[in-house]
C-alpha cells in the first residue's frame, strides 16, 4: 500500500468517525429560542454562567440548561385585605398594579411561581405599612399611601428579583370606633 493510498483511507476513516460524533453530539444539541420578552438564565453543569438576551441558541443537553424568565410585567390585584390601623379600627384597603421581573436570575432561583409568590410578599408589606398609618379620604393622603407600600414592597421584593410598579389603591375605608363615655348605660 503506497503512502497516498494510506493517507486516503486514514482521511476516509476519519471522517466517518467526525461524522458519527456530530451526529452524536447534534442528537443531544437541542434550539431554544429567546423572544424579545424573555430572558434566558443558561447554566453550565449546574453553575450560573449568565442570561441570554432574545435570539437563538444551542444548548448541548448533558452539561447546559436554560431557564426562560418571562419579562412581561404581571397586572395584580389585591382586594379587601382587612387589618387595624394604629388606633384599632378595623380598615379595609384594595390595591392594584404591576409585578416585573428585575433580575431573572434572582428570580428565577429564589422564587418558583413569581407571580404568586411576588403577591404574598406584597401582601406582608401592605399589611405591615397600612397597620402603621390612618387612612384617609383626601387624595394626597392615599398617594402618600401609596408610595408607602411601593417603597416597602419594593424593599422586599428586590431580594428575589422581583418590582412592584404603578401601584394604586383602589378602595379604603375605616371603621371608626367610638369610645365609652361615662354614664352611658351598658
């Protein structure tokens, strides 16, 4: 066998087998695509290696993985959350606004349903917030309020990845309680 004729058959063999391992490799090679509202937290063998903006991308199954966080802003409501406020009298307060994703990472490795869990937190805050001040009729008071509780929701919600935005309250109420004077009859 003249050296020519090795050359061919060892270049021959070669390309069967490079052949054989991209089909291989091409067979566990799976396409993600990233709209322009998405974002993609990629892992590489279980460690954080960084968020894919939109677009498309190979992801090689055995050693990568990529979570696809949804950017949309979420609508909220929270309706008739009932608490006391600093002089005891039962209150009623309604909100409504936005949840948005502030970093995907954050949040999609603190939180497994966002949405969800994002309300029960700003629930805890608007509990917490609104049992701290009298609510009242005049529009200032409720916008003061309400830039109140997005400051404290905020607060939390930013250890998850998480923001609150346009938030409003739609309804407020208190029930004042009357005191007892002396000498009224039981």
């Amino acid at each position: 066998m003249k050296f020519g004729e090795a050359f061919a058959l060892v270049a021959f063999l070669a390309g069967i087998g490079g052949y054989l391992f991209m089909l291989f490799r091409l067979r566990k090679t799976k396409r993600v695509f990233i709209t322009d509202y998405q974002r993609g937290v990629r892992y590489k063998a279980g460690v954080f290696a960084g968020e894919l903006g939109p677009g498309s991308y190979d992801v090689y199954n055995p050693t990568e993985q990529v979570l696809i966080v949804d950017m949309r802003p979420q609508p909220f409501v929270i309706e008739r959350l009932l608490y006391r406020d600093p002089l005891q009298a039962a209150s009623v307060i309604s909100i409504g606004g936005q949840l948005k994703v502030s970093d995907s990472h954050t949040a999609s490795s603190a939180l497994k349903d966002q949405i969800n869990e994002s309300i029960a937190i700003v629930r805890d805050a608007l509990r917490e917030t609104v049992s701290k001040t009298i609510s009242g009729i005049e529009p200032e008071t409720r916008e003061r309020m309400a830039r109140a509780i997005e400051t404290a929701a905020n607060v939390a919600l930013a250890k998850v990845g998480m923001r609150l935005a346009e938030l409003e309250i739609t309804e407020t109420w208190s029930q004042f309680v009357q005191g007892h004077r002396k000498g009224d009859a039981n």
